[in-house]
C-alpha cells in the first residue's frame, strides 16, 4: 500500500485551522470542505486519460481527457459529508455514495448502520473520505464493503492518520493507496489521534 502526506502548504493551513480548539462549527465544516478539494485532487491525480478530437478556436488537436466512467467519491458518515462537499466541486459528475459507520467509544470497534452505493459501483474507481485514520477500522470495513460490491481501483484520503491506523489498513488492504494531509504521533487510551483535532464528525456538525 502506499502512504503520502499532501504536501501543499494549503494544506497544513487549513489543518491548523481545523485542529484549532477554538474553531468553530461552521468554520470547521467549511474548511474541511476545503481540504477535500486538495485531498481530492492529490488522491485523484493519477486518474486514467484518453485523449480526444477537439476544436479550439484555433485547430483541431487531440486534448486530454478523463476517461469515462469518473469514480464514484464516497462519503463515510458523518465526518466523510464534510470532506466530500470540497471534492463534488472538483468532479460535479461522479456519483456519490455513502457508508454509515460509528465507532463504539469503549471497544472502539465500528459498526455499519447504511451502505448506499451507485448501482454501477463495479465500472467505477473510488475515492473514500474519511477525515479520521484511528485505529484503522472504520476505513478498513469502508473499503472492504466497497470491494464486495465490485469497485476496482480504489483510494482513499483522510486529514488525519495515526500510525497504527495507518500500518492497520495497510495490512488489510495492500492495493488501496492512502492520501492523508497529517500522519500524527499517536492514539490516545480512548482511541484519539494525538495532537489530532477531536471528534471530527462532532465538530463538524456542532453535536460536541
Ligand atoms: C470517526 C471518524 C472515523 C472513525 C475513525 O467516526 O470520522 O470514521 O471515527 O476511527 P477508527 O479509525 O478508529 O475506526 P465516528 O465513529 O466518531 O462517527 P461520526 O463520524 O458519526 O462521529
Ligand atoms: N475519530 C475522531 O473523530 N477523532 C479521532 O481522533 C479518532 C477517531
């Protein structure tokens, strides 16, 4: 599997904003939106090309474009929304899926609650959003429903992951390379990233 911290001083400026104690909800969920545009483009950058006859107004040239179907980008309930307004500006055309997961807060184990996939899920790519790479769970059953439904080629890009997380997902799912804009120090006994940014999914929707 493969792991890149974005790097883009966009980027690391909006994560400290994010990260901020006193950035408010509103603030938070418009600038995670942000970032997944950038975590999208970097996620996305290598997506298939063909080329293709177009006019300018000058000459007929062959033009590069994306190659049909676009991937599906895939939201991660509830904190994946926010991330996934930002990357629905940069490919307006590519269906949107969702998968509700929430982690239990003792055995930190998540539990799936929605699936909501396009029906051509197996045609596509994807890209899941979640912004939170914890102990690795959550992004690992996400994934791994994506695959039995059929998607091929698929990525994923978080804010924040932790190592264990990180080497977690990694064994589970050596094809799926990983866009994240931080790779933090640590989990914490209550399984948050440390120095991190907090609940993620709270923050966002003022639910602290
Ligand atoms: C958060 C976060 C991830 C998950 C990461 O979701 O958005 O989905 O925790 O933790 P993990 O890597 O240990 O699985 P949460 O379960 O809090 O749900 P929410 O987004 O609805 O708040
Ligand atoms: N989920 C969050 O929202 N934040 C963390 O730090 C870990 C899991």
């Amino acid at each position: 599997m493969s792991f890149r911290v974005c790097d883009h001083a966009l980027a690391r400026h909006k994560l400290t904003t994010l990260r901020r104690v006193e950035t408010d909800s509103p603030t938070f969920r418009r600038v995670i939106g942000e970032l997944g545009l950038i975590l999208a483009m970097e996620a996305l950058r290598d997506l298939p090309e063909a080329d293709r006859a177009i006019d300018t107004p000058l000459t007929a040239m062959q033009a590069p474009c994306l190659a049909a179907p676009v991937p599906c980008i895939v939201a991660v309930l509830r904190a994946g929304l926010g991330l996934t307004e930002g990357a629905r500006l940069l490919l307006p055309e590519a269906p949107i899926g969702h998968v509700g997961l929430v982690r239990d807060e003792h055995t930190l184990q998540a539990s799936r609650y929605l699936l909501r996939l396009p029906p051509d899920i197996a045609a596509r790519g994807a890209l899941v959003m979640d912004p939170m790479l914890a102990t690795g769970g959550s992004a690992i059953q996400a994934v791994t429903a994506l695959k039995e439904a059929g998607a091929r080629d698929i990525r994923f890009a978080c804010v924040v992951a932790a190592p264990e997380g990180v080497a977690r997902f990694a064994a589970a799912h050596p094809d799926v390379p990983v866009v994240a804009a931080a790779l933090d120090e640590r989990l914490d006994e209550r399984g948050y990233i440390v120095p991190g940014l907090g609940d993620a999914g709270d923050r966002c929707f003022g639910t602290a």
